[in-house]
C-alpha cells in the first residue's frame, strides 16, 4: 500500500506537465464509470481535478463473481468504483484505501498480540470466576453442614439438659418414696416387734400362770378325788369306816410349789 502511494507520487510529479495538457478540462464535470465484461472505464474527471484515464485497466472477473463482490463491498466496504478511483488518483479514495492499509497492517501486527491478551483476560476471568463458583459452592455446603451440627449439638444439648432434670427428679421422688416406705416399714417393724414383745410377756406371764396354777389345780383335783373316795369309803364300810385309810394329797403345801408362789407375787 505504501508502495502504491509512492508510486503515484512519482507518477503524478513526473507526469505533470503530460497530464495537465492532456486530461485536464476546462470546466469541472462529474465523472463516469462503465462496466463491462471487456474492462472498466472512467469517462470523464471528477470536480476539475488531476485525473487519468484508465482506458487501459480490464476487469475481466468482475461480471464472474456478482456475490462475492457484492459480498467484498459489505464486508470490507471495498468495491470496484474505491478501485478505479484509487487508480485514477482521487484523493479521498487513495487516502480511504491508504487508511484501510495502515489500519489492516495495525490490526495483522497488533490481532494476535490483542488476541492472546484477551485471550489470557477472559481465560483467567473464566477461571477466577468459576473458582469464585465454586469456593461459594462449598462454603454454601460448608455453611450447611456446619449449621445442621450446630442444630444437632443445640438439639442433643436440651435433650440432654431435659433428660437430667427428669433423672434427678424421677431419683428425687424414688428417694423420697424410699425414705417414706422405710419409715413405714420401721414403724411396722417396731410396731410389730412392741406389739411381739407384749404378746411374748403376756404369753410368758400365762404360762407362768399356767404352771403355778398347775399345783392348785391338782389340789383342787385331788381333794375332789378325795371327798369322792371317802364317800364311797364310808358308804361302803359305815361305822368300820377307817378315812386314814385313804390317801390324801397335798399340793398347794409342797416347799416347791410354796417357792413357785412367792415367784409369782414378784412377776405379778
């Protein structure tokens, strides 16, 4: 593009004199382009300025490739009238396809520089915000986990809290019941070991009775049997009756039973 440029500079100086006195005209008119398969041809200048006919340019493709071209224009903005124009020296046209030049050559030195910068940026963009997903992802897990324990612990505390106020009083209440079945059951045990002792002395006391008795009973019996015999004795032998004949029992006069009384005045 550069070389271009030069080379129309030196063209258009050297030639000054040759295109001044063949292809400038008097008054400006507006110039025309006709395409054909044969070539492409500017008819007249533009604006009374320096210009050449390309009489000698032939386009042979363009009529071939309609898309494309069309496709170029709205691409690049690059069409065969920029062309001509460039070609025939027009100003605003060399200066538009010098501008497209420096510009592609900026863009083809600096692209791939820019391209693996951006590259690298959106690269490690990706990444610090996929890792910045991620450490959320599992401090949200985290953060989960960490709450559900504190809840269980929470929990398992006031259960346990619960459960010990519950032992103590269940225990507080068995010891209390505990304490009031002892003290019956030692009341009873008293009761029953007074109530044993007295009913031991009062079977004591009958018994001693019972044995200090026995002598007089006897006696009692004794005289009786006696009285009985010595009816029947004299009954039997009337005046020949002899009542030393019959033997007479003396119990309550024993020195035995004489003890065993004064025995009993001192339990009585």
């Amino acid at each position: 593009m550069y070389l271009f440029n030069s080379w129309w500079n030196i063209f258009a100086t050297s030639n000054n004199s040759i295109i001044h006195s063949k292809f400038q005209t008097p008054h400006p008119q507006p110039t025309t382009t006709k395409i054909s398969r044969a070539g492409i041809y500017l008819c007249k200048p533009l604006s009374g300025r320096l210009k050449m006919k390309s009489k000698y340019v032939r386009d042979h493709v363009s009529g071939y490739g309609k898309s494309i071209r069309k496709a170029t224009a709205n691409k690049f903005g690059i069409n065969n009238s920029l062309i001509i124009r460039a070609v025939n020296g027009d100003e605003k046209a060399l200066k538009e396809v010098a501008d497209k030049g420096k510009l592609g050559e900026r863009l083809a030195l600096s692209m791939p520089i820019i391209k693996e910068n951006l590259k690298a940026y959106i690269e490690g963009t990706t990444e610090y915000n996929t890792a910045l997903a991620d450490i959320y992802k599992s401090g949200a897990k985290g953060a989960i986990a960490i709450d559900k324990a504190v809840s269980d612990v929470t929990l398992e505390d006031t259960r346990y809290d619960n459960l010990m106020e519950e032992y103590k009083t269940k225990l507080f209440t068995q010891l209390e019941s505990e304490s009031q079945r002892h003290g019956d059951s030692m009341d009873v045990i008293e009761l029953q070991a007074w109530v044993d002792t007295q009913m031991a002395t009062v079977n004591a006391k009958a018994n001693l009775e019972s044995i200090s008795n026995k002598p007089f009973l006897a006696q009692m019996k004794a005289d009786e049997d006696y009285e009985n015999k010595k009816i029947k004795h004299l009954l039997e032998n009337g005046s020949d009756s002899d009542l030393s004949l019959i033997p007479q029992k003396h119990f309550s006069t024993n020195p035995i039973v004489r003890m065993w009384n004064k025995i009993r005045e001192i339990f009585s």
